[in-house]
C-alpha cells in the first residue's frame, strides 16, 4: 500500500484504504479500480491523496495506529458537536467522552507504536480530521509519560473539543487564502476564549479539559495567549495537546501554502525545545512519529530512489527502505536496505511517487 496525490491517478489503479464522504458513507471501497470520472469527482471534493495497492508497494507495512471505525466515528461526533454549537446554541457532548475513550482504548491495545500518518482528509472536514488526529496523538504521548486512565481521558476530551471555539470565528477569517491583518489575527486567538465560554459551565468535563481548551496555544517561554503564562505555569496537559496541535497543523495542507513534510516538522520542534514547547514532551513526541511513513518516495544521500517498506520501532529516521532507482535513475532489480543495520546510508528526502 501506498499514498498517491490524486493528480498523479492515471485510472485503473486499486483503493487499499477506503474514502469516506463527511457524513461517514463510503466514497470509494478498499479493492475497487480507479475509474478517471473518480479522479475528477475526488478534486472537486477536495481529497487530495488516497491509498493504492500496487506492485511497486509489495511488503509496504502501512497501518493506522488507531482504528479506522474509531477515527471516522470521532469525526462524525466532533462534526455533531461543533454544527450543533453553530447552529443552535448549545452542546450536545454526551458521546464526546465515548469517542474519547475509544481513541484511548485503541492506542492502549497496541504493544509497540510507530505513528504513521494514514488518514485520508477532504479540505471541507480539515477541523473534524484535525482534532481527532490531535486527540490521538496526545492520548499516545499522554500513555507515555505514565498518566493514568483518567488524565489521559480527560486530555482526549480537551484534545477533540479544543477548537471548538472556531465555530463562533468568521469563516472569510478562518480560511483566509492569504496572510492574515493583525487585525484578523486577533480575531482567531478569541477562539480560545469562545471556546472556554462555551464549556465553563459543563460540570461533567474535567477542569484539565477546559484548561486545554482555553490555554492551548500557550508557549513555555512566556510568548503564547491568551495569558501568556510560561514554564510551570502551563498545565502538562496543555504542553502536550500545544504540540500535537502544530505538529498536526504543520503536515497538513492550508489554503495559504503547502503542508510541510514530516521530517520538516520534526525539525522545527526540536529547534523551539525549551522556547515554544516543553523538552521532555518533545523528546517523547518525536520518539513514536515516523519521520518517513511507510509508503513514502524517499531518497537517500547516495542518490537513489526508493520506498518505505516498514518502520524500526525506537528508531523513527531509520526505516526499511527499497530502493527502485540507483543515482543514475536505473536499476535492474529491487533492493532492500535496512537502514539501521547499514549506517552509511541515510535518507535526505522525500517525494511523491
């Protein structure tokens, strides 16, 4: 299995991984071939990749770490919840804490966790997709900085309801194509206080909840909002949920630029350890992420092409890789190269394949 940007299609190839419309129906089922009125109806809808079975993708080990069902069924709920806040007022919340807990129940029935970044996101479902990935991840980084059972459900409810406060934000704003007036930006950083606003009241959700909710974009070193509060100040709640929230922002494509790649993202967290984010939270952050998903075009300091078959648990930069082309762009067959057993090779980038 591997992702392919809609606009490299040529039709007939096979889904590996099901896209399903907002509602939760299915768009296209794993196993059928690609027709190219496919290829259009999915650029008007907005989804940029999907996922294929191929030869060139034979031995790719590609699976979500949490469950399918339990990522489109938590996306259903934050949809449910964020529309009926929009448009009538009030919360309905009663199957957030459900949703929540079975995003923990997923990540808690894995041994070892590598995440691979798998889901399939249209444009008009940005925020729903992007709090559950938010959720998960917290709920991953939560589970491994020893947190009991209902700290990290309580997190995961914060996670999935910390944009809620978007709903009440102009969508012109929201969803900008260019940069935002300093005007507008003061606009959006009102969110987190929308959001607070609308679940202070709420009796049932933990106080870590509404304090992810409305402190979330602070940073340790004092630059964030709405208080600006620093170091030990900030909840650890809040410090996790701050990082999954850009890293997650960061890979993912906005109207006003490109997503950027994951080992870019990476980067930029380990450059603002200490600054905009905590140091021990990062450090086990980038420990569970696969810095080249399984799938990936990739290519090696040597100038060879190649694919990602399968991660090295503990070892997210050095994944099994085959390689398809030498530096010449010529090979005769197939070569495999474990990259923690060969040091000499490494990986400088990626492509779309």
């Amino acid at each position: 299995m591997r992702r392919v940007m809609i606009a490299n299609l040529k039709g007939n190839e096979i889904v590996a991984r099901p896209v399903y419309s907002i509602n939760g129906s299915f768009l296209l089922s794993t196993g059928i071939h690609i027709k190219k009125s496919y290829i259009v109806r999915l650029q008007e809808l907005g989804v940029e990749y999907i996922y294929i079975e191929d030869e060139l993708s034979e031995g790719v080990e590609l699976k979500d770490f949490i469950e399918e069902k339990t990522r489109e069924n938590c996306k259903k709920e934050v949809k449910k919840v964020l529309e009926n806040y929009s448009t009538q007022g009030h919360l309905e919340l009663s199957n957030i804490v459900t949703a929540a807990q079975n995003i923990v129940d997923d990540v808690l029935s894995q041994r070892d966790i590598i995440v691979n970044l798998v889901d399939i996101r249209r444009k008009d479902e940005y925020t729903y997709a992007h709090s559950v990935n938010v959720c998960a991840l917290a709920v991953l980084v939560s589970i491994k900085m020893g947190y009991n059972k209902n700290r990290v459900r309580d997190i995961a409810v914060g996670a999935l309801l910390h944009d809620i406060g978007k709903v009440l934000i102009a969508d012109e704003i929201l969803n900008k194509p260019g940069k935002l007036t300093e005007k507008e930006q003061e606009i959006i950083k009102q969110h987190v206080i929308y959001g607070y606003e609308a679940i202070s009241e709420a009796s049932w959700i933990s106080s870590i909840s509404k304090v992810i909710i409305l402190t979330h974009h602070e940073n340790v070193d004092g630059s964030g909002y709405p208080f600006g509060w620093s170091g030990n100040k900030i909840n650890s709640a809040t410090k996790i949920i701050s990082i999954c929230n850009v890293f997650d922002s960061m890979v993912t494509q906005k109207t006003y630029r490109d997503a950027y790649k994951i080992y870019e993202v990476i980067e930029y967290l380990i450059a603002n350890k200490g600054k905009l984010f905590d140091e021990e939270i990062v450090d086990i952050f980038i420990k569970y992420i696969a810095v080249y998903p399984s799938g990936m075009g990739i290519i090696t300091n040597e100038g060879q092409k190649g694919i990602v078959l399968k991660q090295n648990n503990g070892f997210p930069t050095r994944p099994i890789i085959r390689i398809l082309e030498d530096e010449k762009g010529k090979y005769n067959e197939w070569v495999e190269i474990d990259l923690l057993e060969n040091k000499k090779v490494f990986i400088v980038d990626t492509f779309e394949i």
